[in-house]
C-alpha cells in the first residue's frame, strides 16, 4: 500500500540541487547498476544493505530515495518514513531523470 509515501518529482529533485539545497540522495540500486550512471550527489546504499546502514542517515536532513524505476526506492522509502525519517521517493526512477548523469 502507498499510503504515506512522499513523493518528489526527476525535475524537482533536479532543481533543489541545482539550489544547493540540504539533502541526501540515496541510490538503492545495484553497484553494477550504479557504475553505469547514477546522479552526481547521490550517495550508493543498495537496498538489501539499507537496515544495516541505517546510522549513516542523518535523520535532520530530508532524504531522498532513487532506484531504476521508482519500485525499489518506493519500499525504501516506506522502510525510512517508519523509522521516522524525513524521506520522499523519487518517482520514475533513473529512467525518467532529466539531469547529467556520472559514470
């Protein structure tokens, strides 16, 4: 169920770092998956990894979570609003990302 997921938009992601805003981007996909492309500021936490990195969250700071599609970021971002962090789920994933991507 998505109920209580936030959730921001490829573009509005894009625009707050563009801003500099305070935020963490986490990327729950694969290493192989990140080797081929990942966002610059994002930060590599594949899920499966996610309960036992917990600590390197910082809770003040509004998170944000990015897979492929939107699915696996989706269930992260419902495992972090739980634990009582400030998260929203980057909808359409990587594949809709308008930015500059890093290899």
């Amino acid at each position: 169920m998505s109920h209580g997921v936030k959730e921001i938009t490829p573009q509005e992601l894009l625009e707050k770092l563009e801003a500099k805003e305070e935020l963490q981007v986490i990327d729950v996909r694969e290493v192989d998956e990140w080797n081929a492309g990942h966002i610059k500021e994002a930060k590599l936490i594949p899920l499966g990894f996610l309960p036992h990195r917990i600590d390197e969250l910082d809770k003040n700071i509004p998170i944000v979570m990015v897979c492929r599609s939107g699915a696996r970021s989706h269930n992260a971002t419902e495992y972090l609003s739980a634990q009582g962090y400030d998260v929203a789920n980057m909808v359409g994933g990587m594949l809709a990302w308008p930015g500059e991507v890093e290899q």
